[in-house]
C-alpha cells in the first residue's frame, strides 16, 4: 500500500505562483511514476503532470508546459508541483497519484483545492 498527502493549495492571484507537495509513504519504492491530476468544477479528473522512480523522466500536459514543474526529493519520498504563472483555469481540485505501472495510477491523495483568481 502506498499513501499520499498532498499540501500546499490555496489561493493565488492569477500570474502568480503556488508549490504543492505530496508526502509518500509505504510501499513507495514500489511505484513506477508519481503524478498529479486535477478536476475543475463541472469537468473530468486530467492528467497534469508526472515523474518516473528511474530517470526522474518527467511529462507535462500541453496546457501546463512552460508554466509547472514536477520534481522530487532524492528518497522519492515528496513529489512537488511548482505552478508558475498561474490562469484562472488552472482553478481545480489537484490530486497526487502513484502508478505501479506505466498509465496505472492506483493511488490517490485526498487532493487540495487550488483556486486562481482574475
């Protein structure tokens, strides 16, 4: 088993910046990638960004490049989201997750709510 809580939502001033984090525990060496989606009120739960246990290989969805960046720390323990340059639509609910696989995230954080005003 593995858990997640992430930490770090809020409210920002669109253009302005947020830092999520998510703590790991349990079995987390045991997870191929980390990520985190989100889920604006009215739409579907999307994809936004993840990062690989081996490489560090990170992917982005194309509506957050240039502006969020995944990392992590070296024990894999804490998995981060800078959110730069923040738009309204970035307003959402963002949840951690963890992939035992690629494309299978079978964990999930509660999730923290993000909200950027205009």
């Amino acid at each position: 088993q593995v858990q997640l809580l992430e930490s770090g939502g809020g409210l920002v001033q669109a253009g302005g910046s947020l830092r999520l984090s998510c703590a790991a525990s349990g079995r987390i060496f045991s997870s191929y990638a980390m990520g985190w989606f989100r889920r604006a009120p009215g739409k579907e739960r999307e994809f936004v960004a993840a990062i690989t246990w081996r490489g560090r290989l990170t992917s982005y969805a194309d509506s957050v490049k240039g502006r969020f960046t995944i990392s992590s720390d070296n024990a894999w323990n804490t998995v981060y989201l800078q959110m730069n340059s923040m738009k309204p639509e970035d307003t959402a609910v963002y949840y951690c997750t963890a992939a035992l696989s690629p494309g299978h995230y079978n964990y999930w954080g509660q999730g923290t709510q993000v909200t950027v005003s205009s």
